[in-house]
C-alpha cells in the first residue's frame, strides 16, 4: 500500500466512522495499555466505533500522524473531527463531554 493509499484508507475511516480509533492492536486485542484504556472507555459509550490497527503496517502510523497533526496513537476521531489521544479522552469522559459529542455524533 502506498502513502497516498494509507491516507486515503485513514480519511474513508474517519469518514465512515462516527467514532474512529487508530490504536495498537484491534478492540478485542489491544497491543498497549493506552489502547487498551481508551477501548474501555469508548466502550462505555455505549456505541459502536471503529478500529483500526496501526502496527500492520509501519508506515500507516506516520501517514496518520502526519494527518492528525498528533505524534502518538492511540487516536479518536469523533464525526470527523480529531478529539485526541488517550489521556484527553480519559479526561473528556470524566468530565462528560465525550457523552456529549459521542451521542451528537449518533444523533
């Protein structure tokens, strides 16, 4: 898969996704414990998101980063929008806002 094929898959993703997470590993098999974190807590939203797994393929990882501007992963996107990693979603779910924009989202 070439660059241009990465982001073109990183863009269909978001935009098929009303939550999208970038992780390491998948949902049913996180591979790091900010994935791992950050599944547990989408889940608790209690709507279906997508994942993808950025280890496949090494380079996929730099394509994502350079299009979210954010250097680590995992990475929530929310109705298109890139929300942030694992520790601004942990703090947007204590302070309920990801319910919010997770339920406009759905909406």
């Amino acid at each position: 898969m070439s660059r241009d094929e990465m982001l073109e898959d990183v863009k269909s993703l978001i935009a098929n996704n009303k939550v999208m997470l970038f992780m390491k590993g998948t949902a049913t098999q996180p591979m790091c414990g900010f994935s791992a974190a950050t599944v547990e807590v989408l889940k608790k939203m209690e709507q279906p998101f997508g994942d993808k797994n950025v280890l496949e393929n090494a380079e996929y990882r730099y394509v994502l980063s350079e299009h979210s501007n954010w250097p680590t992963v995992p990475q929530v996107f929310i109705d298109g929008q890139f929300v942030g990693g694992c520790d601004i979603v942990h703090a947007l779910y204590k302070s309920g806002e990801l319910k919010t924009m997770v339920d406009k989202a759905f909406a």
